[in-house]
C-alpha cells in the first residue's frame, strides 16, 4: 500500500530523511517512532507529496507519490501534528470545507464523529483549545472514510478519555479496511496501536528484528533500592549501580521478572517505561 526506495529529502544541507526504504502493507496498522525533530513530519508530508523528494522514489496504491499526487490525496486522510486552522472561521465551516474539497456532502459519518468526539461546532477556531483543534482536524481528516489515514502525532493535547475513544476509532477504521500511518513520540501509544513499527532518529530509519514485531519493544525500565546485593536475573540489560540503587532495562517475561524480585529483599521499586533515547540505545546502540 505504501512503498518507498531511498527515499531523501535534504532543506539545504540538513538532512530531513535519507534513504527511507518501507513496505507498509494493506490494512495494516505501521507506527513511526522517534523524538521530536527526527524525520516524523517530514516523511508523512513528504509520501502525501507536500514536500518534494531530493532523491528516491515512493508509491502509494501503486502511485508515484509526485506525479500521482491529486489521485493519491483522494483516497488519503491526514492528521498532521499542528492543527492549524483559519482563526476566525467557525468549526462547522472548516469541516464543510474539507467536505468541499472532496466535493462530498455531510453525511451520518460527519454527524457521528461531531457527536463521539464532542465537538462544538458553532465555535470559532480561535476559541479553542490544541485538544479542541485537535478534534477538529480529527473530523476532517475520518469523515470520508479514506482507504489510507496519515496521523502525525495525532493524540497531542487530547485528554485520556477522547484518546481512548479516538484509539477505538482507529481499529475500528482498521478493520473496515483502511491502512494507518502513525506517528508518535509515545513508545505506549506505538505498543497498543500497531501491528509493526519502526524507528526514526536523525532522518535514519531502522526497521531490525527488534521492531519490526511490536513485541520485540516491549521493555521496561525498572528502578529499586536494596541494602542487600542484587544478582543479576535473566532478561536484565544495561545495569547501573549508585549507591544502593540499581536501575536496568529489562525484555522478557513480566511474570518472571516479579518472581525473581520477590526473592530479593526489596526497599523501593519503580517499574515504567523507558524513553526513547533508552529504547533506542538498548536496541541499536552498539550499532551505531
């Protein structure tokens, strides 16, 4: 569905991304991982044709992503990380609008994504809040039910509950038949979501055997304080020792890992997620 080879795209002499090879195939659900500024954006817009490749190629659908742009943005939805809209214009304009363009007509999916998403239409964009803007472009971007969806950190400013409902709305997209594309900075988010991901840093993407499977990712970061020594446990990856903390990565089963800490005698203990820049050093950063 979509297909990229050494996909570039240079501004000036910064790097945007360089030879993105990808292969996201039909009614899959492909999340694009990485930090702020590492390609995420540039990718997106570069496959919808917003931004013209320095060098490469890229098809979606079977369509070159530059000479089939118009063809290609009619099958396409698109979240893009800032929602950014006309200020004075009221929300039911710009959502008659994107109707508009697509010469569509509003219909019961526009009126249900108003209601599910609470979305005020009679205020005017520069009234609302990133979260509301963020509903808006949500709007916009599901009611013509796109056979492909582009979100670009599309759960920025929403709260818990919209971003559960709008993670529902997702998978039930999915399983109507539509391909998503989603990026995020939020390993979690990548986890629940996706059935393959890959990470971006620095405009280079590494798709291995670690994230090319959802499990493969599933890491955590355990932080605990003993008096006591603390033997090493299968599964346990770049220890660190201060004082009578010992903080460590750890992949495998979570069953087993609680198993060997009860044996221990244990003062303190956090477990969560690790960041990115963990994740990726974990994974890849011998290699790099």
């Amino acid at each position: 569905m979509i297909k990229t080879k050494k996909l570039t795209k240079y501004y000036g002499k910064h790097v945007g991304m360089i030879d993105i090879d990808l292969d996201v195939k039909e009614r899959e659900i492909f999340g694009l991982i990485g930090p702020n500024g590492a390609g995420k954006s540039t990718m997106i817009r570069t496959l919808m044709g917003y931004l013209k490749p320095s060098f490469g190629s890229g098809s979606i659908m079977g369509l070159d992503i530059v000479k089939d742009k118009k063809e290609i943005l009619a099958h396409v939805g698109y979240m893009p990380s800032e929602s950014i809209f006309y200020k004075d214009v009221k929300v039911k304009d710009i959502i008659q609008l994107s109707l508009d363009l697509r010469n569509q007509d509003k219909t019961n999916v526009t009126e249900d994504l108003i209601k599910r998403f609470d979305v005020d239409i009679n205020k005017h964009i520069s009234e609302l809040s990133l979260g509301n803007r963020k509903k808006v472009s949500l709007v916009c971007a599901f009611q013509h039910e796109p056979k492909i969806l582009f979100l670009d950190e599309p759960t920025s400013g929403l709260d818990p509950l919209m971003k559960h409902e709008f993670f529902n709305l997702i998978k039930e997209r999915n399983k109507k038949g539509s391909t998503i594309f989603f990026s995020s900075h939020v390993l979690s988010e990548i986890q629940s979501l996706c059935d393959r991901a890959a990470f971006i840093k620095e405009g280079v993407l590494i798709e291995g055997p670690s994230f090319n499977k959802i499990e493969g990712m599933l890491t955590k970061k355990v932080n605990l304080k003993t008096n006591k020594s603390f033997p090493p446990i299968p599964g346990m990856k770049d220890i660190q020792y201060r004082n009578h903390e010992i903080e460590f990565l750890f992949q495998g089963d979570i069953t087993q890992l609680i198993h060997h800490l009860s044996l221990n005698q244990i003062d303190d203990i956090t477990i969560g997620e690790p960041n990115l820049e963990e994740i990726f050093m974990h994974y890849y950063g011998e290699a790099q």
